[in-house]
C-alpha cells in the first residue's frame, strides 16, 4: 500500500509540547493501533491513534518538530492503521497512563463506556501545565492523577497512585507511556502481568514485520507487526525497561 | 521423505531455504527465531566498520507486484554484533555474516575481526552511496575484494551480486576468480515509486530496491546464466514466496535458495516452502540433486 495523502482538519495544542493532529480520513483504527505519518521530504514515524481521525503527537525530534510547523490544511501521507491493538475484556478495567501515553487509552477509555464497561483511570504527568486529556478521562469514570512536582493531584510518580488501588478488582488493566514508568508499574505490579496490555514502543524502520529492528529480546517478537500492544507478562523477563535499539541497531538505555 | 539435506559453498546445510540478508537479521533472537521456524541457515543484516543508522523513511514502499526498499544499510558495526551472532547460533544453523565495505581492505577488516560460519560479501546493494551495487558493479573489483576476504577469513565466501549490470555473468565469473566459494543471485534491483499526489519520491532516500514477485523471472534467469557457466555454487534468491517458486529456482540451478520478502506473510513461510518441496520431491521420486539445474539439461 502507498501512503495515503491525508490534509489536516485541525491542529489543537494540548500542553507546551503536545499537539493533536485531526485528519480527514478515519481509518478506522483500534485503540493502540499505530500509523505511519509520512511527513514528505523529512521522515516517516509512527503514530498513536488518540481518536478515529485523530493522532496526538509529542515534539521530540526532527520529525516531530517538522510536523509541529503544520496547520489545518496541510497534507500528510499515512499508512496505516498497523499492528495489534488493545483488546477490550471484562466489565471493570483500569487505565494507567503517562504524559502523551494517555492518549491511546483516552480513545480506548470511550470504546470501552460506549460498550457499557466500568473505567477507571491513573494518569501521570511532570507537572500541571502537561496535563491532556483530563476531562476526557474525567467523563468515563473514577480518575487519579499523579505529577512529578506536585502540582496537582498526589506528588510523585504514577506508582504512587497505585497505592489507592486495589489492582484485584479490575478486569484488566490497559497501560501506556514512558518505558521507565511502564517498566516500574509493571515490575511492581507482577501478579497481574497476565491481565495487563501494554502499548510500547520501539525503534520502526519498516513497520511491516521484515526488518527487524524493533524486535524484543529475548523471544525476536517483532513490536510493529506483533505489537505494539504486548501482554505485560511477556514483557517481564525481556529486554523492556532494561535496554533497547536505536536506528543502527545499537542497543542503548531506555528513557523516560 | 526426501532429504533436504545439502552441502552448498563449504557450509552442511539441514534443508535448502534459508533467511536472505536484511530481512529480520538485526537481532540474534529474530535470526534464531527464523531457525527455529525451520530456516536451514541464516543470513544476518549486512554489517559495516561503523555504526550507520540507515536513511529516512519511509524506508519501504508495498507496490502492486513487490516491495522498494532503502533501509540504508543501518547496523551497530561489527564490532557491536558478535554477541547477536552468538545468540542466533544458538538456533542451531549456520550463521552467515552479511558484510559490506567501501574497499577491499575495509571488507578484509571486518572478516578478520567478525566469528561466523560463512561471510556473504554485499556487493550489490543499490541505494548506499560508495557501499554494495557502487563497487559489485566492477568485475575488477568484485574479484579484488573477494580475493582479499578470502585471504583474510578460513571460512567459506559467499558473493551477493546486483542485477543491475549489463552481464551479471561477468561479475560471477569475477567472484569466482577471487576465489569465492558461491554466489547469491540477486540483490534487489533499482527502483522508485513517486507521490503522485505530490510529485515527491515516496522513499526518504528517493530510490531504493525492489524486491518480491517482481523480480522472481529476472533472479531465475540470472541463476539459469550463472550456474551455467560457473564451476561454483549458485544460492538463489529474488521473489521466492511458494515452494512452487522454490522448486523454479533450483531447476534453473540454484544449489539452495534464500527468502526474503516473503516473510511479511510471517515466519510460517519457512514450513511452507520446506514442507511444499519434500512433498515435491517424494511425488516425483527426485532428489534435490536431481532437481537442481534441470531447465538447463531440457533440450
């Protein structure tokens, strides 16, 4: 498949950093889907659905940064949607997210209300001027937020808004964000590993299943086909919040 | 059951399919996997004397009848990847080190520092300026660097050649003259798709190689020319999606084949083939041996 041509509708900032792309297509994605944005003479990197027809987007790096210069009218090309979503199970689920990681589960979160689920929702950010999405998680249900200074809601990091919890009462538990606090919640939280989906991340290159950069140590799943939503109990004794590979294939710290 | 079992350009090989280079080879787990999944040997990405993170994307494009690509030869450097050699060994195959270099002593270099079963010398990538198609175009050079691996490493030569060439005979014929214990035919031939919505070339590094069912008639003939003529192996590879394709491949005289593309439909595609050829063979009371180069021994 070509990469789609797509013009955006509309550019909404969402914090200092974060912006929302929406687009004239709905391509009909599932939460936790990805897709492809070509922004044409400088890269193509992928891209969380936080909507039907809408991507929310981060200013991290040449891309990015290229496509924050973009208004209402500007034309992109896509190729999506890819990989494997989340899946909704149960009746009663929760919601752990962070930064521009909440935005998958936003779109997820509204899925799961439309098909009469309980949702629940733990939310970190640095601070106040980066929340996003808060009335939307605010409209589905119970929501906890943490941030890192303080500034709203309980000080600290999203783990310690899992001390209110009780992570037994939920069906399942739906996760995203930097891979340092996925990998703290997770490893904190190791008995239920086997009902958490976690959308992740790591370095695309062909997003179609053959180049092998993004596969995960120690089993080669590849993250962009068999992915990038992964049962957090594969991810326990693999190579997620220890290492990972950037553009040459390098293995390098994880972030954030 | 047939044996599948093959002895090609200095390596005992299980079956004849194994993983081509740059396909999932950029891990020793991925490689391991495709072992698992029944590959007969296992071609790593292609590897370099420094770290290369490759071109911008789009890095593929999917059209009508195969795939461009122009990943841009990214990898950690040798010296950063012995320890992924190590663990696809543990699929229990022959781990062939794809290498690439701008001179013969640049390959040489890395044949020397680099532990694997077989180096397969990329001679033929199109999209990566002063690396792969850049020298393998040149017969002389072909010859040079082979010739300077081969004294360099005690371990068997394979040579990737480019189709986009007048006469990818002369370039075979110049590998084995280096001394090359086989040649791989072929790499991904010159290629570009355009945006037609904007004019803009779809590939980040404009051009790029296609590779898939497209080239499969022009990989079968460069095999039927190749192993014509030379006295060394020939391993085919270009378009192999069936083991129908398979079968093809050996007839025109391929000693093994590689898969590459095809495992965008997944790992499966090993079994496929695998399972598809023995079946091949039994019905038809052949050996691969018998297969091998039939099309050029039909009058």
């Amino acid at each position: 498949m070509r990469p789609l041509n797509s013009i955006i509708q509309e550019v909404i900032s969402e914090a200092p950093e974060v912006r929302t792309f929406r687009l004239d297509r709905n391509l009909d994605p599932a939460p936790g889907q990805y897709v492809m944005v070509w922004i044409r003479g400088v890269d193509e990197v992928p891209m969380s659905f936080s909507g039907p027809d809408t991507i929310t987007v981060q200013s991290v790096g040449v891309a990015t940064q290229a496509l924050f210069q973009f208004s209402a009218g500007d034309s992109l090309g896509l190729r999506g949607p890819l990989g494997n979503g989340f899946i909704l199970r149960g009746k009663n689920i929760l919601l752990i997210g962070g930064g521009v990681g909440t935005a998958p589960l936003a779109f997820l979160g509204e899925q799961a209300r439309s098909q009469g689920l309980e949702v629940a929702s733990l939310l970190g950010f640095r601070s106040r001027d980066d929340l996003i999405f808060e009335t939307r998680f605010e409209a589905l249900g119970d929501t906890y937020i943490t941030t890192d200074d303080g500034s709203v809601g309980i000080h600290g990091r999203v783990a310690e808004g899992l001390k209110g919890l009780n992570l037994s009462e939920y069906d399942q538990i739906y996760i995203c964000g930097p891979e340092m606090m996925m990998w703290d919640i997770i490893s904190k939280t190791r008995e239920h590993a086997g009902k958490t989906q976690a959308c992740i991340n790591r370095y695309f290159k062909c997003a179609a299943g053959i180049c092998g950069s993004c596969c995960l140590d120690p089993d080669g799943v590849r993250v962009c086909v068999e992915g990038p939503v992964i049962m957090a109990d594969r991810l326990l004794e693999s190579e997620f919040g220890r290492y990972r590979r950037g553009p040459s294939g390098g293995k390098g710290l994880c972030k954030g | 059951m047939p044996s599948l079992s093959v002895h090609v350009g200095g390596l005992d090989l299980c079956n004849p399919v194994l993983l081509a280079a740059g396909i999932l080879g950029t891990t020793g787990a991925s490689l391991c996997r495709a072992a698992e999944a029944g590959a007969g040997g296992v071609v790593t990405k292609s590897l370099g004397s420094v770290p290369r993170a490759g071109h911008p994307g789009p890095t593929i494009v999917q059209v009508e009848c195969g795939l461009l690509n122009a990943m841009g030869l990214p990898n950690p450097s040798y010296r950063d990847f012995q320890d992924e050699i190590e663990t696809a060994r543990k699929g229990g195959v022959p781990v062939i080190a794809s290498i690439f270099g701008s001179s013969a002593e640049e390959f040489a270099q890395i044949a020397r520092g680099l532990r694997a079963d077989a180096f397969e010398l990329n001679l033929s990538c199109p999209h990566a300026e002063k690396y792969g198609s850049e020298l393998g175009r040149y017969p002389d050079l072909v010859e040079a660097v082979t010739g300077a691996v081969k004294a360099a490493s005690s371990v068997p030569i394979w040579v990737k050649l480019t189709p986009n060439t007048a006469d990818i005979l002369e370039l075979g014929l110049a590998a084995q003259r280096g001394g090359a214990d086989a040649v791989v035919a072929i790499n991904t031939l010159k290629a570009m798709a355009i945006d037609i919505e904007t004019g803009y070339p779809i590939l980040g590094n404009r051009f790029g190689g296609l590779s898939g069912q497209a080239i499969k008639p022009v990989a079968v003939r460069s095999v039927y020319d190749l192993s014509s003529r030379l006295e060394i192996p020939v391993i085919g590879v270009g378009g192999i999606t069936t083991w129908e394709d398979a079968v093809e491949m050996i007839m025109a005289g391929a000693s093994c084949i590689q898969v590459g593309t095809a495992l965008m439909k997944g790992y499966g595609v090993f079994e496929e083939i695998i399972s598809g050829l023995s079946r091949y063979l039994e019905r038809k009371s052949m050996t691969l041996e018998d297969l091998c180069g039939m099309a050029g021994r039909r009058s």
